[in-house]
C-alpha cells in the first residue's frame, strides 16, 4: 500500500510540449530586442524614408540641390542622429517574448503656419527582428 495515494505519471507527449513550449519561451526572450537594437532599426528606416522623400523626390528645393551634391550620402552619415530621435518619441510595451514600439515623430510647428510632418509607426519585435505593423503619416503634420 502506498502512503500518499498512486502515483500519477505525466504523459511523455505532455512533457515534451512543457519543455518545448517553455525552451521557445525562453529563446524568444532572449531574442527580443532591445531598445537600442530599435534605434538602430529606426535609423536604418529613417535614412531610407528620408533619401526616397527628399533625394530622389521633390523634397528638395533647386537651390538646396546646388549646394547638396550627393544627398543620399549626407542622408545616411545621420543614421545614428535619427534612431536617436526616434527613440526618443518611441513608447516601448514589453511582453518578454516580443515588443511593441510605437513611434509618434514630427507635428511640431516651425513657423507660423509651417508644421513637421507627422508619422505613427507601430513595430513588433521579436526574435531578433523587426516587422511593421502600421504606419501612418500626414504631411500638414496634423495628428
């Protein structure tokens, strides 16, 4: 007779999920990145956003063109200046696993009558990587 009743065993099934689920857990957590991986991400996709706005599009006047010669260039040397200033209008939800960055920028008036466009990205991280999820973006700068 056994004192403390018969013992129960746990599937082997069921403790090969437990570990598996608890291992992946685990590896996500320690692949999630962090918030400076994020700015260096940000960056990346500011130098990109700015080169196609403003190098390759209107966005420059001609006389700014005279004087930049090679704007891609002088674009992407501010790669670290733009992930920072992204981070610092960026809201982090972290849920150990993966995180939710959210990045409200721009809107701020300069003159009178003369707004900073204004874009909302929202970005799931995870696993080492990067995915956005939304953007929105408003050129009068209006929210």
């Amino acid at each position: 007779m056994q004192p403390f009743g018969p013992h129960r065993r746990i599937p082997f099934a069921a403790f090969v999920a437990l570990v598996f689920g608890a291992s992946s857990a685990a590896i996500l957590a320690w692949t999630n990145p962090s918030p400076e991986d994020y700015k260096v991400h940000a960056g990346e996709q500011l130098v990109v956003f700015a080169t196609r706005e403003l190098c390759d599009g209107d966005g420059l006047t001609m006389m700014f063109r005279l004087l930049i010669r090679n704007c891609p260039e002088l674009v992407a040397s501010q790669q670290g200046a733009l992930g920072d200033l992204a981070g610092r209008f960026t809201t982090r939800w972290n849920a150990l696993v993966f995180s939710i960055y959210i990045t409200r920028i721009g809107g701020q008036e300069l003159l009178p009558g003369l707004r900073l466009p204004s874009a909302e990205v929202v970005t799931l991280a995870g696993a080492g990587r990067f995915f956005t999820l939304k953007t929105t973006t408003s050129i009068d700068g209006s929210p």
